[in-house]
C-alpha cells in the first residue's frame, strides 16, 4: 500500500501537471484573442471604429517612431497606398482585425503606447 507521502507526491505531481497544461491553454488563447479582449469591446463600438494610431511612421520608408525598422507587417490590401503621398498619408494605423492601412496623421484616431507614464491623473506616450 502507498503511504501518505507517496500519495501526497502523486496528487502534487498531477496538479502541477493540470496547472501547466492550463497556463499553456491560457498563454496560446491571450496570443491569439488579445485584440478581441482589448481593442476590441464590442461591435459596435466607436472608439477603434476607425482603428488606431501604433506608431508606425513614413520616412522615406515605413518605421516605428522610435526609429526601430519595420520587420513585420500586416498591410491591408491595397495599402500601402503609393498614390496617396501627395495627400500626406504617411502614419499607420491598424483597425480591429490587425490590419494596417496608411492615413493622413492629423487624423483624430486613438493610440497605444509601447510605454507610458502616468502623472497626475494623464497617461504620458513615451515610447
């Protein structure tokens, strides 16, 4: 028969075994709908209707603002868009299904930060 220790270790194993598969569950289903928890409250909602501001400038060549180069992308069809240049479309945005479009930047959009600072009540972009 198994003593109270053997038992004890059996039971602690199988739990450390449930938890891990959980946590893996847990980290492969955040990777895959972090846009559908954040970014995205509702169907209908107004505030990503028109997507957001990532940072992601034209200088020549797309890049982050922080002058990180672009390795990754998800362009949507068609964008970016060559014949708008001339209208001054060189910010990224990306709308609630990762896709990225050019746009003019002084359009009102809101934004994400890569860090933030909060001071008085106010969320400070600094990265």
């Amino acid at each position: 028969m198994y003593s109270k220790f053997t038992i004890f270790l059996y039971f602690l194993q199988f739990f450390l075994i449930c938890f891990l598969y959980f946590l893996l569950f847990f980290v492969q289903f955040f990777q895959k709908n972090f846009f559908a928890f954040f970014l995205h409250p509702g169907s209908d909602s107004d505030e990503i209707k028109d997507g957001f501001w990532m940072g992601l400038v034209y200088k020549g060549k797309w890049e982050w603002v922080d002058n990180w180069p672009l390795a990754v992308s998800n362009w949507a069809p068609g964008h970016p868009d060559q014949d708008t240049w001339s209208q001054h479309h060189d910010c990224a945005r990306m709308n609630k299904y990762g896709h990225f479009y050019n746009d003019r930047c002084s359009k009102k959009l809101p934004y994400v930060c890569k860090d933030a600072v909060f001071l008085d009540g106010h969320i400070f972009c600094t990265g």
